[in-house]
C-alpha cells in the first residue's frame, strides 16, 4: 500500500516533507463519533452514540438484529444525515459528500458485499482499483486463492470467497478507515477464523482503522481491541475487547439491555 512518509528531516538540512493531511495522527482518533442520533423519518434508530477509532486499531460493533449497527455505519461514512452529533474521520468532520468522504480513505464494505456475479474476479478487483490506490499483486499476496481464482465468475465463488473479494475491493482503495457490515454474513465459524486473522494483520501493517459489524461474537472480540454493544440503539456496553473475552456474561446480558447486575437480581 502507501509507503509512509518519511520522517522529517529539516535538522540535518534538508527541507521537510509537508505531512499528508489525510495521513492518521497516532495521537488522534481516525474516526471519531461524537454523541449522535441518527436514523430514518425523523425516526432516530441509534441515540447518543459515541466511539472512537485510533489508527491500526479494530472496534468490534455488535448487538442484536435491528440495533442500529448498519445505521451506525451508513452516518460514519455520510451516508445518513445526523439529528445531532458529529462525526469526523482523519481530522475533518464527515459530511454527506460520501465519494469526498470515499476519496479521503473512508470505506465501507457492506454487507451486499458489493461484488459484481457476472465479472470475473480480477475484472471485480480492476473496477476497483485507485489510481494511488493499492496494487493488485499486494491484494493477491493477502488473498492468494484469489489470485488462483482470478478468471472465476463471482457469481460462481463460495461465500467465503466472495467476501474475501469484498474486502480485496475495499483495500485496493487504500482506506484508512474501514468499516465493515457483517463480512461473515452466513459465513461458517471455519471461514471467518480464516478471514478475520487475515483483517487483524491489515489493520496493524497499513496502520488502518477497522469498525467491525460481526455476529460472530467471540471471533470479533478475538481480533478487535475494544467493542461496543448496541442494543435498541443505544450503546448497552463499551470497553476494551481483551475485559470482554473472558466476560461474555456482560456481552450476553448487554445484547438484552441490561448489566450482569440486572440479571441477577
Ligand atoms: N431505510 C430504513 N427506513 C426506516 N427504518 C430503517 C431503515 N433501515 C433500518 N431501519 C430501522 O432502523 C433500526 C436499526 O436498523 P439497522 O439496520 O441499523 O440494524 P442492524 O443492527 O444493522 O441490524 P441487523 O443485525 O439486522 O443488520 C431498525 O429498527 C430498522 O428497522
Ligand atoms: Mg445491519
């Protein structure tokens, strides 16, 4: 993908590189969701939502069918109009120019997964290559079957396999924030331990910033570093994935709206 910028090097004389504006600030969030209400009609389907997403870091949102995590989703990318709230993403807040938003590295992977039945894999992947985007060679070096399966009708693959390619799309555009809706949409347990391991090392080597819709509750908190359950619209639980591993009492009772206190009682 992009090489990263060269340190500045004005001490020793030469003149500084003037920083990428959309290049993440490891001290900032890459998306930041600040307190919004979102949804359809005037109707909110999400209320008082906040999270934020450091550069190389996953958020895992989950909750229960009908939560508000696609909406969540479709307001990080300006697909939505807010009711309240901001979002910003790499420094700028985030409006409802979505191909802006796209060309800044703000991908969505839905959960349609996006790929073309009649196109052939590599003719799906050239579609979506950027001309400053990724190569088709790194692509295939993450997802080599793709490669073996290159001349393949989409329309042919397994599920698993047509997911692979989503997300071979989504990187072949370099995004620096990627959010993702349900990559494992009836996907077996063995295909998404293949996938999401693969996710994980994106995330860390190109230093990108990864919200995950995933139903899979265990695998998601398995690669994300913090998760937030949304139940109803609201935020039900937030905290960091490594506290939720081994407390999948708190995850259960939150995907009901309430605490491991509340269930007890
Ligand atoms: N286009 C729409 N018009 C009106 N209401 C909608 C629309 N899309 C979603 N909703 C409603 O908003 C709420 C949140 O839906 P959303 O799709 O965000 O949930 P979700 O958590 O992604 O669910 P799932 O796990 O089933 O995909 C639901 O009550 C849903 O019925
Ligand atoms: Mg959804």
């Amino acid at each position: 993908m992009n090489a990263h910028a060269e340190p500045s090097s004005a001490a020793d004389g030469s003149r500084p590189t003037t920083p990428d504006p959309t290049t993440p600030d490891p001290t900032n969030p890459a998306l930041s969701i600040d307190d919004i209400t979102v949804g359809y009609g005037g109707v909110p389907a999400v209320r008082g939502l906040s999270a934020s997403v450091r550069a190389g870091e996953i958020l895992a949102l989950l909750g229960p069918n009908g939560a508000g995590k696609t909406t969540t989703l479709l307001a990080a990318i300006g697909a939505l109009g807010l009711m309240s709230g901001t979002v910003s993403a790499l420094g700028d807040p985030i409006d409802r120019r979505i191909e802006r938003n796209a060309r800044r590295g703000v991908t969505l992977v839905p959960d349609t997964r996006g790929v073309f039945h009649r196109l052939s894999v590599s003719d799906n992947l050239r579609l979506a290559k950027r001309r400053n985007g990724t190569d088709l060679d790194t692509v295939y070096q993450y997802f080599p079957k793709l490669k073996t399966m290159r001349g393949r009708r989409c329309g042919n693959l397994s599920g698993g396999e047509q997911q692979m390619l989503a997300l071979a799309k989504a990187l072949l555009a370099s995004p620096k924030v990627l959010l993702i809706d349900e990559l494992s949409l009836g996907l077996s347990p063995v295909a998404v331990q293949d996938l999401l391991p693969r996710l994980r090392s994106i995330a860390d080597e190109h230093q990108m910033a990864v919200v995950l819709v995933e139903q899979h509750i265990d695998l998601a908190l398995g690669i994300a570093d913090s998760a937030i359950v949304l139940h109803h619209g609201r935020v039900a639980l937030s905290a960091p994935a490594r506290e939720l591993r081994n407390h999948r009492d708190k995850v259960e009772a939150a995907y009901f709206g309430r605490t491991v206190e509340d269930l007890a009682s």
